[in-house]
C-alpha cells in the first residue's frame, strides 16, 4: 500500500504559502518532492526554495543518510537531475552520519567531467577547505573514466579546472597511455576536441556545416533538439536524417529526456512559424517512444492539471516553459496512458479540455489553454460528486497552494480539506477510488492524506510508473528510492 496511508485522524495540520489549511509532510517526503521538483537556485513564484532545500537535506541526513544517498543516486540517473546531485553528496560528505556513502554515491553520479568541478565548487563555496577524503577519493576513482575527448570538451576554464581535482585527488594511472594524458592535461597539451560547438565557432552557423554535422553524427541528442531551430533556418538539405534520427527508438530510450524537452523544442518552432509537418511528426513520435515502458491505467481515471497563476513561472531562467505548461504536458501523457480518462484544468474556475488518446501528445498540450488565477483544487473533486461520476482514480498536478474559497455545499457543514471532499466521494460514490497527487513544485505541503492516497513528485514521466505499481501494492515513490542503490 502507499506510503502515506495514514489514517485521515493521524495527518498533521498545517497552512501552506497562501496560509490555507494543508497537510504537513516528514522531512523526508518533503525532501522528495522539493528534490524532484526544483532546479537548486533557481527562483519560483513563492521565491527561491533552495536554502528550505538545504535544511531539509541537512536534518534528513542526521536519521537517514542512506536515503539521501540513494535519492541523489536516483536523481541523476533516472530524473536527470544534475545540479541537485551535486548539492545532496556535497551535503552528505560534509555530515558525519553521511561519508560512508559519499565514495560509491560519486561513483554513480560522475557521468561527465564537469560533475567533478561542479560538486568540487559547490563543496568549497560552501563549506571551504579542507576537502573531505571521501569526496577526494571519489573523485579519484571518477577521473579514470574518462578519455581525451571528453576531458578536452570540459576542460574549462572555471574556478575550479579538471587539473584542480587531478592534482587534489592524484588518482592513480591505469597504464602509461592515461598517465600521460593526465600530464598533458597538466601542461594544457590536450587536443583540441572537435565539437559541433567548435564546428560553428570556426566555420559559422551555415548550411553547408549543419549538413556534415548531420551527415557525420556529430550531434548528441539533446544538442539535436536544442538546435532544430538553427537547422531548419540554415536550409540544410538532409531533415531526413534528422526527423529519423530524432525517432530512433533506441536513442530515444538510451538519452531519457525529460518531456517537457520535446514540447520546449515544439514551441520555439511553432513560436517562429518554421519547420513542416514532419518535424512536429518526429517530435511527436520521440515523446510516444519515451512513454513506452510506463504501464497502461485500466478503468476510468479522471486527470485534471492547476493552471494557477502561481503555475505561471517559468521552470528555469533558461526557461521561457511554466510550470503549468510542463503539468499540462504531463496531463497530456497521462491521457496517452489511461484506458479512459476525463481531462480538465482549473485555477479558480474548472474548465474541460476533452482530449483523444488518438491525438499527438505535444498537440494535445498545445490545445489547452493556460490561465492564471487562484488555486482551487476542489474544482475537479466536487464535479465528480454533483455528477455521480464513478472512477477508479484521480491524477491531479499541482503546486498544492491552494487558495480559493471551497465552493462544494452539499447543505450540510463544508468541508474542511480537500481530503474531505475525497472521504465524500468514497462514501457516496467509489470506496476503492485512488488520488494520485502529482506535486509539480515542492513547496512541501500537501492537500491529501489517508487510504489509497499516493503522493508522487517530478516532471518526468517516470512518475507514472508509481500509479500503477502503487495501486497493485507493489512500491511507492518513496519506498522505491529508499532502496535504490543502498540497501
């Protein structure tokens, strides 16, 4: 059963940032859904959450270090959090309680050379020197996976460089070829790498060079899609190579975008008024792809996504994407994913946004208006109890800053929570039924607690997996990481 199947009588009250009635969360499923939610240090609509994420991190280590370790674990490699990784096995190297799992957790979270500096600098901005040994030996072992190649493309010139670590850590050469890589790192020798980015410094943003860089393969996945715009503006003549590269099953599987990527490159594209048909079909079938492993909800599922003003912030400063929009895509996946579903938004009013499963994904997002107002997210429960309309589930996406005035009176006392619309409805309507509370921004607060409650966090479309598995007993958010990679 869910983690959080508590007992409605035993969920501690508390106010959220609008300072409406919520439910308190541990340190621990706060620290999921602010981890899973935030890119560290950027701001939100409710202000930067980073130094709340901090304090988190910091009491949750005290009790349960391995849990941190294996949320930072789980972070990098399957939500495709980087920074945040950075912060978390800082924060455990600087703990008592915490070192033992720095070592391994490096490990698995080093997958390119600038995870080195990046974790080496967040260390010394924040806690200064010394550096602890189990950072440095981590490091130590990270630094051998690496060739040329990847050492010259991220060998920048920061405040903390590659020869920084290899001269801190002084890892040990496998055979003379690497040890004298690593001198020539030292004496700034390394060859030069040739990049797409080198490609257009030197030659310029051409046709004739976005042509070979297609031809030859020299484009990343990710760099493919941030680039569509300037390829497709350059006339290069090979798209083909392009549209199939992007709908490459295994590519799509092996790079594990997070959705929001591909309606990112959509927009910029829609927004310039460039690109044919066939582009936005291979965008289209790339985020088709990338749903492929989650398993179908049978039985009717009611989906609804906030589209509060609070909603309406961008998801990064690099970002011109919301965080409403990115849970209007994830509703949309969701409608891709359910056997039957009924789809709404609301922020203070409800509105219906009947989608077909047989549609495009990113088209059906892009369909959906998004608002603004306040936060209201009774809407969607007191229209399925005015209907009578029986389903098995309920997916909501929301901040949980719920702010409006609860509009539901059935003549007698209004419901205190939104929980109790939920108890409502069970009594009335469904006793089984399951609310899947998808929390987009991790202010750490909640609107529901009890049976077959099921708190999930993140954008990506990996959330999805804990429906199902939840609701056939198997595992839980929660329980899934705290098994992750330490035991």
């Amino acid at each position: 059963m869910s983690k959080f199947n508590l007992g409605v009588a035993k969920a501690g009250k508390t106010v959220n940032n609008e300072g409406a009635i919520a439910y308190s969360m541990s340190d621990k499923e706060k620290l999921v859904t602010q981890v899973l939610t935030s890119f560290f240090n950027e701001n939100k609509f409710y202000g930067d959450n980073s130094q709340d994420i901090l304090n988190t991190v910091r009491n949750v280590i005290k009790n349960e270090a391995a849990f941190v370790a294996n949320l930072c674990i789980f972070a990098r490699k399957e939500m495709h959090l980087r920074t945040i990784s950075h912060v978390l096995v800082s924060e455990l190297a600087k703990s008592t309680e915490g070192k033992e799992y720095v070592r391994r957790t490096l490990n698995e979270i080093i997958e390119r050379p600038d995870d080195m500096t990046e974790v080496l600098a967040y260390y010394i901005n924040t806690y200064g020197k010394p550096i602890p040994n189990s950072i440095k030996k981590g490091l130590a072992d990270s630094f051998g996976k690496f060739d040329e190649y990847q050492l010259a493309k991220y060998n920048r010139k920061n405040a903390v460089k590659l020869k920084d670590i290899l001269c801190l850590v002084h890892p040990k050469a496998k055979d003379e070829i690497q040890n004298d890589l690593w001198k020539r790192l030292l004496e700034d020798r390394l060859e030069t790498p040739v990049t797409w980015e080198t490609e257009l410094s030197l030659k310029g943003n051409t046709k004739e060079v976005w042509e070979r860089l297609i031809d030859e393969n020299r484009l990343g996945y990710m760099a493919m899609m941030r680039n569509l715009r300037n390829i497709i503006k350059s006339g290069a003549s090979n798209m083909d190579k392009v549209y199939e590269y992007l709908t490459d099953e295994e590519r799509v599987l092996k790079n594990k975008q997070l959705p929001f990527r591909y309606y990112s490159a959509y927009k910029v594209l829609r927004n310039e008024g460039i690109g044919t048909s066939k582009i936005y079909d291979a965008l289209e079938i790339a985020i088709k792809i990338s749903t492929k492993n989650i398993d179908r909800l049978p039985g009717k599922t009611l989906i609804a996504a906030d589209v509060s003003g609070s909603m309406n912030f961008p998801v990064s400063a690099k970002s011109d994407l919301t965080c409403a929009e990115v849970a209007v895509l994830m509703l949309s996946i969701a409608n891709y994913i359910c056997e039957e579903s009924i789809t709404m938004t609301f922020d203070d009013n409800l509105y219906a946004c009947n989608l077909s499963t047989q549609n495009g994904i990113i088209a059906n997002a892009n369909s959906i208006k998004v608002n603004g107002g306040g936060t209201d997210i009774t809407l969607p429960l007191c229209y399925l109890l005015d209907k009578r309309i029986f389903v098995d589930r309920i997916i909501l996406l929301s901040d949980n800053e719920i702010n409006a005035v609860y509009t539901y009176d059935t003549g007698r006392d209004k419901p205190k929570t939104c929980q109790a619309l939920v108890e409502r409805y069970k009594k009335w309507i469904n006793p089984n039924v399951w609310v899947h509370a998808i929390d987009m921004q991790g202010y750490g607060t909640q609107q529901f607690k009890g049976q077959n409650v099921n708190i999930i966090a993140g954008w990506s479309e990996r959330v999805f997996d804990f429906i199902s598995s939840v609701e056939q007993g198997i595992d839980t958010l929660i329980g899934k990481i705290s098994g992750y990679y330490f035991k």
